[in-house]
C-alpha cells in the first residue's frame, strides 16, 4: 500500500468509516494526476540565497461603497418565514435570490445567541420548530441586541447568505426596529 492509500485509509478510519480502499483507486480518471510540490527542508531552503521580494501591485482605488453591505438600499424584502420555505422548496433557487443581496427581512425572535466567534445571532422563527433563520449581527449593533427578547418582532437589513444544516442564514445585520409585541 502506498503512501497516499495509507494516508487516506488512515483518515479514513480516525474518521470511523471502515470502508475498504478499492484497488485501483489511483486509477480512477476522476481523481486529478497533479502531484502536490516537494515541501523543501531547512537545510535546502537555509543554502539559497533569499530571493527579493516582489513589488506589491498598486492597490485599486477604493470604491464608493461596498455593493454587498446591509448599508445599502434594500434589493429583497422577505419574511423569515418565507425565506426558510424558499430554501426548503430548492435552495439553488433561493441561493440566486438571496445569496449576496441585500435583504430586510422581518421575524419573530426566538433566541438571541453568540456563535463560536462571539458573534451575535438572532434567531427568527420559520414556522418549522426545528428550523430558524440564523441573522448574524454586526458588533455595532450589540446595544439592540442587549434590549430584545424572545417573542420580539425584528426588522433586519441584512446580506444574504446560504443555508447551513438546515437554517437559512443573513449576515451583517442591521436592526431597523424592534417591536416588543408578542
């Protein structure tokens, strides 16, 4: 067995799948023939003299403003409800709809949240008990953040994002207004 088969048979099995190898995995035309470059070691790097750097290109001008930011005028109004059923029905579709849009989008909040980063995530109802639309807030928007609560209706400007294990999900989040009416 070679290396490469070792490496992935390994894997494999830290992975705990104990599927077997086929025997001619190296042979299957979908895989690319690429070889990934030889890594130098210390000492062949050590006996070359230090190439110069090459000149950084002139940066573009910046622009105006970022056609992806929530600042912007909204290109999508949807429900939180809405978005959700448009990404169950064919998220290919809802993804050439709503991914990268600017969106303002109303729910219902049914959790107010940090992800792993430490960012804030409102989750909004969908209807679907198990499923919500993850809306990622921007830091500068912790203050609303610290006065919602579960059952309030927010009022987001958001970029589109994707679906990610069955949520929907908006980032850079803006809050419009809330309303504490449940």
């Amino acid at each position: 067995m070679n290396t490469t088969k070792t490496t992935i048979a390994m894997s494999l099995l830290i992975a705990g799948c104990c599927c077997p190898i086929p025997s001619n995995f190296d042979d299957d035309p979908r895989r690319g023939t690429d070889k990934l470059p030889a890594i130098p070691t210390a000492s062949e790097t050590a006996s070359k003299p230090a190439e110069p750097a090459e000149p950084a290109e002139p940066a573009e001008p910046a622009k105006t403003a970022n056609p992806k930011s929530a600042d912007q005028p909204i290109d999508v109004l949807v429900t939180a409800t809405k978005l959700y059923e448009a990404y169950q029905e064919n998220e290919v579709r809802a993804d050439d709809k709503y991914k990268g849009k600017r969106i303002g989008c109303v729910g219902r909040v049914e959790s107010i949240d940090k992800d792993f980063m430490g960012n804030i995530v409102l989750k909004l109802k969908t209807g679907n008990r198990f499923a919500t639309v993850h809306a990622t807030l921007r830091a500068s928007e912790k203050s609303l953040a610290l006065n919602m609560s579960k059952g309030d209706v927010a009022r987001l400007a958001c970029v589109g994002g994707t679906m990610i294990m069955n949520s929907p999900t908006l980032r850079r989040c803006l809050v419009i207004t809330k309303d504490t009416t449940k």
